[in-house]
C-alpha cells in the first residue's frame, strides 16, 4: 500500500511540476485546481473536484462540512494553495481533512513560488491508531 501511494503522489507531483511550469506562479488558486484536474485526468487518474467531506459532531452529521480541492483516486487529499509560502494553518486544514476523510495522505501544492519544487511541495501523512 505504501509503495502504490507514493508513486500515486509521485505522479500527482509530476501533474502539478507541468501545470506550474505552463502557468507559472501568480495565478489563482481556482485556475490551478481546474488546470491539475484535467492534468490528471489527462494521466488517467480518477479525481473528483470540489468534494465534500461531512463533519459528525456528537453523533450527528452537520450540513457543514469541507470541501476537498481535489481527492485523487480515493486515496489523496490534494490542497490548492498561491500563497507567500506555507503556514502552519495549511498543514492543520490538511490534518483536519485527513482526520474526517479517514485518509492517510494529503499534498499541499502551493503554485505562489518561483520554483514549484523549491516549496512548493508539501507532503501531509496522517496515521490512524485504532
């Protein structure tokens, strides 16, 4: 399981490294996430946009949840970012998806940077002890 994740987020990576090398930073995050979904699925990868992730709060489930910018196969969260660089909230979101998406692995991708694998990349990994 492992090694099919990582060569999942290595191609995700791979995805991300073409689109920023088209588009280059400044953009929006909408145009990036739109650009790496049809990436993706152009490399045959199932991803669904936009997808919701229901919040359970005491046994209830709230109308209010979040919204994944994309989940790539079922298996990876992949966050959106054009920001200066990446703060300690980005990773706390990630966590918070992982946690109530019960997934293992998220990547932030931040298209804001001169060199997407200078900090661009960020790799979120979440393990369930049940």
């Amino acid at each position: 399981m492992k090694a099919e994740l990582d060569a999942l987020t290595q191609e995700i990576i791979s995805a991300a490294i073409t689109v920023h090398r088209e588009l280059g930073p400044g953009g929006l995050e909408s145009t990036y996430e739109h650009r790496l979904s049809f990436e993706l699925g152009d490399r045959r990868l199932r991803v669904e946009r936009q997808k919701p992730i229901p919040v359970v709060y005491r046994g209830r489930r709230l109308d209010c949840g979040y919204r994944l910018d994309l989940l790539v196969e079922e298996k990876v969260i992949v966050e959106v970012k054009a920001v200066r660089r990446f703060e300690p909230v980005h990773t706390a979101q990630m966590i918070s998806y992982l946690i109530h998406s019960r997934l293992n692995v998220g990547l932030l991708l931040n298209f804001h940077v001169k060199w997407f694998v200078d900090g661009g990349i960020k790799r979120v990994v979440h393990d369930f002890r049940d």
